[in-house]
C-alpha cells in the first residue's frame, strides 16, 4: 500500500504541475513512469497491469483524432470560421456566432482540437475588423468546454465515462445536451455583460480574413465518414466502433499520404491516458479496501451536489482526467451511479472553466492567443470563468437532480 499511496502521489503531482520541478518529464512521462513503477513494486502484475488499460477509450479517441486530422487538412474548419466572420456584422453577432459554432463543434469533436483549429482563425477574423481580440478568444475557450458537455465525444473525460458507464450516446446527450445549451447561453451572457463597451457598439464589421486553402474532395470525404460517424453513435453503435472504422476508411485515398494524418495525432494524450488508467487500477488495488470506501460515503458522494462539489475542486487541482479517474472507483458503490456518471461528466468538465489551467482547452486558446500578439491574463480569465463555471454547475446539479 505504501508503495502504490506514493507511486500515486508522485504522479499527480507531476499532472498537477504539469513537469517535474528541475526534470524534463512531463505528464504523459509520469503516467508512463508511474504505470511502470506500478508493475516493478509489484502493486500489479504485468497481466493486471494490460487489463487496466481501457482499449475502448483510447481507440474512441484515436478515431475522432483521425476524423478531426482529416478535416482540418480539408479546410473545413477555416470554412466554417470564414462563413461565421462572413455574417455576423456586429460585434455582439459574432461573439454569438463564436460561443454557437465552438459549442456546436466541440459537442462532437473533442474540445482540444477544435480550440487547436479555431483560435488562430477567430483572432484573425477579429483582428480584420480591428476590434479587441480578447472577449472572442475567451469566448471560445469556455464555450469549448460548455458544448462538450453535451455528448460523450465532446472531451477527454467523457470518452472516459462513457466508456466506462457503458451508457448510450443517445442518453447521455439526452441527459447533458441540455446542460450543454443552457451554459452556452450563459457563457456568452457572461462575456457580453464583462466586456459591454466593447459590444455597444453598433458599428457594422467588415471581415476580410485572407483566403484558406479548401480541398473540396476530401472536405466532402470527411464530411460523410464524421456525420455517418455521428449517425452510428446515435443509432447504438458503440462510439469506438464508430469512430475507427470511419477514420480508418477516410485512408482509404491514393491523394493523402497517411503520415499526414498521423502527425495530427495527440500520441502522447494517449499514452498519457494509458499510464493513467494503470497508476489508478495500482491505487485501487492497494488502497481502496472495502474499509476506505465504507469511509467515502460518508462525503455524501451520492448528493449530486456533493458529487459535483468534489469532482469540481479536484479537477482543479490535478486537472479533469485525472480527476475522473481518481473518482471512478466509488461511483458504482453509490445508490444511483447513472446519475452520478453524468454529475461526474457534467461538473468535472465545466469545472474547466474555473481557471486558465482548470482545462487543456484554456491553455491551448491562451498559448494561441499569445501567437497573436494578445496576453490573456489568469485574473482577467478568473473574472469571467469563476462565475460562469459556479452558474453553470449549479443549473447542472439542479437539471440533473
């Protein structure tokens, strides 16, 4: 037990902090080293140490990776960011446009990378109208993470529970999608009301944002697999299933080289994941004795609120993957663990939006926005994020109560 409490500990810490002080490891680093720490300590052995790994997750993950690769080379995100700059001609209109388009796609793209391909194309559309960059960029960053809430695809942590929960697409959109709506609309309240000087303007936007390549073949290709995707997820198909099979498909090309698709992928997200899923099976083997779960309930984990409370606050601190994994083990023991899943989903999640660290997402549109000249501050983040992350937890609890 004192092997795997400080096998754990050192790992999380490493996530939380994102690299070893005075090290070069980083996180996907100490999950790989902490799964194989695991292993030599004899926490777990080698067979147990294989059976933890979730191969659905990660195979749900690499298939939306290679959908999304696809469209990005297509052109198709600099389409849909080009129409949204093209027809909003106020300020207010595009903020709006930004929150929907980002919510919308993120709901079924994984948040990560559709803030990896929008950022740079919104602080460009912005920047041609010369008005203030930063509302959009963060914007964009919570409306990420609010529209992700909707499906299981929507982000990392819900790959997870979905795969894990074993629960329908079709019911857990059912279930979070209108979460997902209500915090889109908050997020853009937020945003407008923080920022009203900016948005008072009546002045008509012209964007002229410079031409993208499109590559009409294959945006249509993508197109097909990425909504027959959908579909499937929609009709029962299990999401893994769903989303290799389509990406493996769009391979299927004498025009694409693959290792143009290959280098879109986040490899060490999913080795990252992979170490993770050992380190907490480690952590669950040794100290999660029928005694310390006897003592969990009484946090009450089993009140929504109380769920969401503490999913929040640990997602903050060692960041919304990790987080989930570390709650995974006490969720079935709860009186109603289909509820407690979604709670978990939703909270976790939009707990992101706390801080510029609170998700992948923030650091991504902040690094992005820092490319383009504009310094998104954790204070100005914190100003506009606090609220509408404790807004938009507490209208999840109350819907999902």
């Amino acid at each position: 037990m004192s092997a795997a409490l400080l096998i754990f500990a050192g790992t999380y810490a490493v996530i939380a902090l994102g690299r070893a002080p005075g090290l070069r490891l980083d996180r996907t680093g100490a999950a790989l080293l902490g799964a194989s720490l695991m292993v030599a300590a004899g926490v777990l052995m080698p067979a147990q140490a294989w059976r933890a790994i979730d191969a659905n997750t990660l195979v749900l993950l690499l298939g939306m990776m290679i959908l999304v690769a696809h469209l990005r080379l297509a052109g198709f995100f600099g389409l849909v960011a080009r129409w949204a700059g093209e027809h909003a001609h106020r300020p207010a209109l595009l903020l709006i446009a930004v929150v929907a388009v980002t919510g919308v796609l993120s709901a079924f793209l994984v948040n990560d990378t559709v803030c990896v391909m929008l950022a740079p194309l919104v602080a460009e559309i912005v920047l041609a109208t010369k008005r203030k960059v930063e509302p959009y960029l963060l914007a964009l960053a919570l409306a990420s993470n609010a529209g992700s809430v909707a499906t299981i695809t929507g982000n990392p942590q819900n790959i997870v529970i979905g795969s894990i929960s074993r629960i329908p697409y079709t019911e857990f959109a059912a279930a979070l999608a209108p979460v997902a709506i209500v915090s889109l609309v908050i997020v853009a309240g937020a945003v407008l009301l923080a920022y009203r000087a900016e948005f008072r303007s009546a002045q008509r936007l012209d964007a002229s944002p410079q031409p993208l390549p499109l590559h009409r073949w294959l945006l249509a290709k993508s197109l097909v697999a990425t909504l027959g995707a959908v579909a499937a997820f929609f009709a029962g198909v299990p999401p893994a299933e769903a989303a290799i099979v389509a990406g493996s498909l769009l391979l299927l090309t004498r025009r694409l080289k693959p290792q143009r698709i290959f280098v879109e992928i986040d490899w060490p997200l999913l080795l990252m994941f992979a170490g993770l899923f050992v380190v907490v099976r480690g952590l669950e083997e040794a100290a999660f004795t029928p005694a310390v779960l006897a003592e969990m309930r009484g946090l009450h984990l089993g009140r929504p609120a109380a769920l969401a409370l503490v999913s929040a606050v640990l997602s903050n601190l060692v960041s919304n993957v990790p987080a989930v994994l570390l709650l995974k083990p006490f969720v079935p023991g709860l009186a109603d663990p289909h509820r407690a899943w979604l709670v978990l989903a939703m909270a976790s999640t939009l707990a992101g939006n706390l801080t510029i660290a609170g998700s992948v997402a923030n650091l991504i549109v902040v690094e992005r926005a820092r490319r383009s000249g504009v310094h998104i501050s954790f204070w100005r983040h914190l100003r506009i994020g606090a609220p509408v992350t404790v807004l938009t937890i507490l209208v999840g609890v109350w819907m999902l109560a």
